[in-house]
C-alpha cells in the first residue's frame, strides 16, 4: 500500500503566496516614498541654488507625481501583484529627476546656442513633462490591463513587425518642416504645435516582432557552420534575415541621418539573436557589418561625415562650420567636476538642446561624476531586474522579449552616455524617463510594464489543485 501525503499543505502554500505578494507590493510602495522624497528633495535644492528659496511649485509637482506613481502602484497591485517590486520604483525615481532639471532649465530661460531653431524652454515646460509622465503612467497602467500574458503579444508578431517598419520609414518620406530635419535627425512628425517621435514606439512593436520571429526560427539559425579561428560561424544560407535587417539599418542611417535609431535597431534584433542561439559568431557579425556600414555611409554621405566629424574633431567647430554642442557638453562636465557646482548653480544651458539629447551633461555639471554615476546604476539596476526576469521565465517568447527590451535599455543608455563624453559619435536618440518629450517617456513607461508583465508570469506561484476538505489521504493498492 502506498500513502499520498494529506493534502492540507494546499491552503498553507496559497497563503504563504498572499503574505510573499503582499510583503512585495509593500516593499514597492515604500520605495515609491522614497522615489518621491528624492524628487522633492531635488526640487527644493535647484529652487534655493536659483533664488535662495524653495520654490512655490513644490506644492503642485511634487503631491502631482506622489499621486501618479500611487496610481502606477495600484495599476500593479491590481494587474500585476506578483510582479517585480523594484522596477517601477526604479523609474519612478528617473522621472522625478527628469522633471526636476527641465524645471531647473526652464528657470534658467535659454538653452544656448541661437543658431539652433529651438533655443529656449517655455515656461510650462515641466508641467507639461509632469502632463507626459501621467500619459505614461496611464499607458503604464492600460499594458498591464490587457496584456495579461506576454504569450498574447505572440499572435501579432507580422503585425507589429509591419508597424514598426511603417513608424521609422514615415519620417523620412515627410517634408523637412515635418521630420524634424532643421534639428539634424529626420525623426519626427511634427504637425502643428503637435510632435511625435515614431521611432520610440517603433522599437517595442520591433521588439515583439523579433521575439516571435526567432522563437519559430532559432534551431534553423543555431545551426553551425565553418568553424574560423575557435568560433563557429553559421551557415551562408541562413545569413539573409541578419543582411536584411541590415540593410534596412543603413537606410535609416542614410535617409534620416540618425546613428542613434539605425544601431538600435540593428543591434536590438542581433542581441535576440544571439539571446535565442547561443552563438557569439552573430555577435561578432553584427558588430562587424554595422561598423563597415556606418563607414561606407560616412564616405559616401555628407551628414553622416558631419556626425563622425564632431565625434573627432568637437573643440574645432568655427573653422568646419558645424554645431559645438558636443564640445560644450564636455565643458560643462569638466566644470562639474567630481562633486558638480549643486542644482541650480551651474550653467548647462549653455549647451544647445540640452533638454533633450544632452540632459545628460546637465546632470553632470551640476551633480557632477559621484551624482551621474549613481543615476547610471538605477539605470544599471533597472536592466538588471529585467534581465532577471528574462532569466526566471519559463515561456521562450516572454524570455527573448524581456531580454530583447533589457538589453535595448541598457544599450540606448551606452548610446547616449557614449556620445556626450566623446567615446562614440553622437546621436540623436534621448534619454529615457530624463529627457524633455512625450514620445519617449511614454514609451519608457510602455517597456517598464512589459517587463514587469513578464516578471509577474516569471514570480506567479503554480495553481494550486483543489482538494476534496475530506480526503486527507489517497490509498491505492500497489
């Protein structure tokens, strides 16, 4: 005779889960005051280093963000209650500080360079960045609501592809005056006082699309070819999706003179590559065919000339004739130093469009290199936990989605970081949850909560069987 243990431990493992969620979620909310706190504590010092004083508008955008993140949180607990508690701390926290230094540049009333079309903020210009954050707290919230499965997204994979081909190809087949091309990259669609920039979108729709591509496709494309020096190449045959996308990364070079979105998308679709096979020779070639790209396109094309030519040769603009945007980025750093001038006492404005490409040097100068490097591990952690989540997923399409988003995340900070301190040429991609803009925030919300939707599937605990409450024991006859 052989005992089934009793069943009673069902009930004890469900409310072990309730307590585990629970502790979680409360874990997120008080990381949420302290997100909050960070912000306020920002806001007041760039109020006392401009005027002395704490500014009035404290009452209005600090409790404003307290409430929206408050909204994301209860978003979670009801969507998503097994989901990571740090994430949406963890951009909460890049946000509140976003809105504090388009505050602070506002004030400031001039954003350098004259010859720049776009030279000053408005005076709305962080309430208006408050207004984009609840659009993206309510994308945030509205995500997970109707995708309750990352799985779903699977269904849509040729769709989404297509859409997000559609949304990069638009700028460039628009007008000067509509792409955004007097800024330098064509980018965006600007109609009226209305602008997006579709290409924020384009990569989450890209994202799924890759994922459900290579979820059907990885054996074929994890198949081994010649083996060249210890690395095992992979087959001719099986090389056309990877020039393809390509190809397609150098047109966008070409016709929307946009370093910054060619390399991510080139590299979001080789890191899912090489997440879904394994094989480092795709790394190694897609890092290869994108550096012989870019330097055809720079001989053959004057704006990517110009681009590299600022990556080289920042502190000789007036005799090239060209923006000094990157050479007083560098300054304003170097004059932050280690410990930066304090908030409100430096002088970032001097950098043209700092509020967008370049905020980065803003923080830098004034919470200097200790300041900027402690913003870096947020960002650092924020891909950590959704790489984590990739890692803990059992389902391969949500894996290969999570690792897809984490790794653009962290790769479009490396962009942007890159650029500003002179390691890579610069671009024109912003920063996410810091730079001035709707189109980017929004989608930085969108990528939170679908890693946090797969980090909920990852941390959900297996259903629990129901019991007969008087069966204690199955005996059955061996």
């Amino acid at each position: 005779m052989t005992a089934i243990p009793n069943q009673a431990a069902a009930p004890r493992a469900a409310a072990d889960a309730v307590s585990v969620r629970a502790t979680r979620r409360g874990t997120e909310l008080s990381m949420i005051g302290f997100a909050v706190g960070i912000m306020a504590l920002a806001y007041a010092a760039v109020g006392l280093g401009l005027n002395g004083h704490v500014p009035s508008g404290i009452v209005i955008y600090v409790p404003g963000f307290a409430v929206l993140l408050l909204v994301a949180h209860m978003g979670v607990r009801t969507f998503a209650p097994h989901a990571d508690p740090l994430m949406l701390p963890l951009a909460g926290v890049l946000n509140g500080l976003g809105i504090v230094m388009i505050y602070r540049l506002q004030e400031s009333g001039v954003s350098g360079n004259p010859g720049f079309p776009i030279s000053t903020l408005t005076s709305h210009a962080a309430l208006y960045q408050l207004l984009y954050t609840g659009i993206g707290v309510a994308a945030f919230v509205v995500v997970l609501g109707l995708i309750r499965e990352a799985r779903v997204l699977q269904r849509y994979t040729y769709t989404l592809g297509a859409i997000g081909l559609v949304l990069l190809a638009i700028p460039a087949v628009l007008p000067d005056s509509m792409n955004g091309a007097y800024l330098g990259a064509k980018v965006w669609i600007i109609l009226g006082g209305f602008s997006v920039q579709p290409g924020e979108f384009a990569r989450i729709a890209l994202a799924v699309f890759f994922a459900g591509y290579l979820v059907v496709k990885r054996d074929v494309l994890s198949l081994a070819g010649r083996r060249v020096l210890g690395i095992d190449l992979p087959r001719a045959r099986d090389m056309g999706p990877v020039l393809v996308l390509w190809a397609a990364s150098l047109l966008i070079l070409v016709f929307e003179s946009d370093i910054g979105t060619s390399a991510l998308f080139f590299a979001l679709f080789v890191s899912m590559l090489y997440i879904a096979t394994q094989r480092t020779s795709w790394l190694l070639i897609g890092i290869g065919l994108f550096g012989v790209g870019a330097e055809i396109a720079s001989l053959l094309f004057t704006h990517v000339a110009v681009r590299f030519t600022l990556w080289l040769h920042p502190f000789a603009p007036a005799s090239l004739n060209i923006s000094d945007q990157l050479a007083r980025g560098l300054e304003g750093m170097a004059f932050g130093g280690i410990l930066g001038t304090g908030l409100g006492q430096g002088q970032p404005f001097w950098t043209p469009l700092v509020q967008s490409d370049f905020i980065v040097t803003a923080f830098g100068e004034e919470i200097g290199l200790t300041g900027l490097m402690a913003m870096l591990l947020i960002f650092g952690l924020l891909v950590q936990r959704g790489l984590r989540a990739a890692m803990s997923v059992r389902d391969p399409f949500a894996k290969l989605l999570a690792g897809g988003l984490s790794f653009v995340l962290a790769l479009q900070i490396f962009i942007i970081v890159g650029g500003v301190t002179q390691l890579i040429p610069v671009t024109g991609i912003t920063t996410p949850f810091l730079s001035q803009g709707g189109s980017s925030l929004v989608s930085s919300w969108i990528v939170v909560a679908l890693l946090m939707r797969v980090s909920d599937t990852a941390r959900r605990p297996p259903p629990q069987p129901i019991q007969d409450e008087g069966m204690t024991q199955v005996v059955r006859a061996v």
